[in-house]
C-alpha cells in the first residue's frame, strides 16, 4: 500500500480521547476501530477549526480515540482516506472528482475510489482579502505581477483560484503557505493579495480585520457570470454579517465541501459518526458558524462520490434521501 504520511506538512497535537458513555451501547463494536484521525487543512482556515471539532465531538461522544490532523487540504485528504492513512477527511466537489477520476497531483493515474461521502458539510466561498492601505478596491484593479497568496499547495484555493484569476486577466506571482502564514505576510508587506477558498468566516481573515484594515474584494456581475460558466461552482453571496468590514452582501462563487470516510470502514460506526454530527446542527455551529449549512436535506449536493453505506442509511432513515443503490459502495 503506498504510504501517504510523508505529504503531511504537520501533524496538529488534537486528539481527544473520549469519556462520554457510549449511549448506543448495544451497537456491536467489536470491528470498530481503536482511534480515528481526519483529514482537515492548515491552520487558520475553515477545514482545521471545522474538522478538528467535529472530529472531538464523535470521539466524546462515541467514546473513541479520535483528532483532527493537520493535512494540505482536500487532494491531500482523498489520498489518505482512500489509502486509509486516515479514516476520515473533508474534500471539495471539485478535487473529488480529479481524484476519483485518477488525476489527482498527488498520485497521477491512481483512481481513488476507496473516499466514500458521508455528510454534506458547506459550500466554499472564493473570496479575495487586500489591506487597506494597497487601495486595491476590486479584481480590475489588482496589478500585473501582483503577490497573491493562494493557500497551501493543492488545496481547492491553489487548485482553482489561481486559474480563475487567469480567466479573469489578472496576472500575478502565486504563493503558497498555510493561511495563518499568509495573513501574517500580507500584513508585513509581503503579499499583495490573499485568494480564499474556505468556508466563512474565514478565521485568518476575522484575525486580520481585528488587527488592521482590509479590503474584502467581491466579484462584479459580470465577473461572477464568467466563473460561473468556465468553473464547477455555483453562484454564493457573503453575508454583511460575516465580517465587520462587509458593509453588504459580498458578490461570489462557491463549491460544496463533504466529509469522507475510508469505504472499508464499519457501516454501524460510520452510522453513528454520521448521527452524531447530523442529529444536532446547534451544537455544530457552535463548533463553526459555516455548518449552518450542515443539514441533512443537503445531502442531495453531492453528484461525484459513491456513499458510504452506513452514511446512506443514515440519511435515508432520517432525512427521506432517495439514494440510488449505483451510488451507495458496494451496493
């Protein structure tokens, strides 16, 4: 089996051993696994503080070892899931269907098929941040050469915005690093420009706006029109609310994100993942303001990935799904 481990960039110290009684106690555990790990991205964006929570609460809940851990993104995730180097992971629509279609960078030609869907996290909103102080106001506006830092390498942000820029005319010099790491360079000068591809609010980007001033950049009508026919993304405004620098609904595009597990895995465990995440969408806000959107009636935002079995009957028992049995792993 090939090894996965070295692509890591770190391995984030987020590992909760759990204490909470298991309440489903009459689940048959005994091909369950000792401890899990998920998948999630760099520190300071959405994935890590996403997926590391959801991550704690299964494994209090659950009553299992289990932790977020710090990965390059969603190319990266559906290696590790589908090689089972991690159980679980997160991806986007788009670098799903790369990877299952064998043209993921991290292992070209290697179909990954063994990443099965198990809940409908969010949708990623692309979004550009300046300071202030650069007077840049809008994309036109964004000037040749400009320093643009587009997320950790083979993330959704670096796998899509960069050609999205293109598409839109702009020429720059593409950057890479955690988001953290490219907040703080944008803050010293460093960087022109940083390219988001995350859910929202952003927490790189809500540090920023706390210690500085920045612009948040929208797409313009026409802009967005022009993404939206070149790209696999749907239309998406940012909310005034989102951050205090929005003074109204921020033009934008989006793509929707999942949580995956390895297709091998126990249906009945990945069952009651699915149920501990899904029964009780207050508490996952708490976690992140973006599961808002983890809903069950949203599990029909998936098209590229086969089922889990045990996330299917999850969302077939509670949320009315009619999943066809072609889209359910060994159905």
């Amino acid at each position: 089996m090939t090894t996965y481990k070295a692509l890591l960039t770190a391995t984030a110290a987020i590992v909760v051993t759990g204490t909470t009684a298991f309440a489903e106690a009459h689940v048959d555990r005994s091909d369950w696994p000792e401890s899990f790990t998920v998948g999630t991205a760099s520190q300071g964006g959405t994935y890590f503080a996403y997926g590391s929570g959801w991550a704690n609460l299964v494994a209090e809940e659950l009553g299992i070892t289990g932790g977020g851990e710090v990965t390059g993104g969603p190319m990266q995730n559906m290696a590790l899931v589908h090689t089972g180097e991690a159980q679980f992971g997160m991806t986007t629509m788009g670098p799903a269907a790369e990877s299952i279609a064998g043209t993921n960078p991290i292992a070209p030609g290697l179909e990954m098929t063994g990443a099965c869907a198990i809940f409908p996290m969010y949708q990623t909103p692309f979004s550009i941040t300046t300071l202030a102080s650069s007077g840049i106001t809008s994309i036109s506006e964004i000037p040749d050469g400009a320093r643009i830092g587009f997320g950790p390498a083979g993330s959704t942000s670096d796998t899509y915005f960069p050609a999205m820029m293109t598409e839109l005319g702009i020429e720059y010099d593409r950057r890479n690093g955690g988001w953290d790491d490219l907040g703080s360079q944008l803050q010293d000068g460093l960087l022109d420009v940083i390219a988001f591809a995350a859910g929202v609010p952003v927490p790189a980007v809500s540090q920023l706006e706390v210690q500085t001033d920045i612009n948040i950049i929208e797409f313009t009508e026409e802009e967005q029109q022009q993404i939206l026919d070149a790209f696999p993304v749907s239309d998406f405004d940012i909310s005034s609310g989102t951050y205090q620098t929005l003074e109204e609904d921020a033009n934008s595009v989006a793509m929707w994100n999942f949580a995956i597990a390895n297709c091998d895995l126990p249906e009945s465990f990945v069952y009651e993942v699915v149920n501990t995440v899904m029964s009780d969408n207050e508490r996952m806000v708490g976690i992140h303001a973006a599961a808002s959107e983890t809903l069950p009636e949203n599990w029909d935002k998936n098209s590229v990935m086969m089922w889990h079995p045990g996330a299917a009957r999850w969302f077939t028992e509670n949320a009315g799904a009619e999943i066809p049995a072609d889209m359910i792993y060994g159905g």
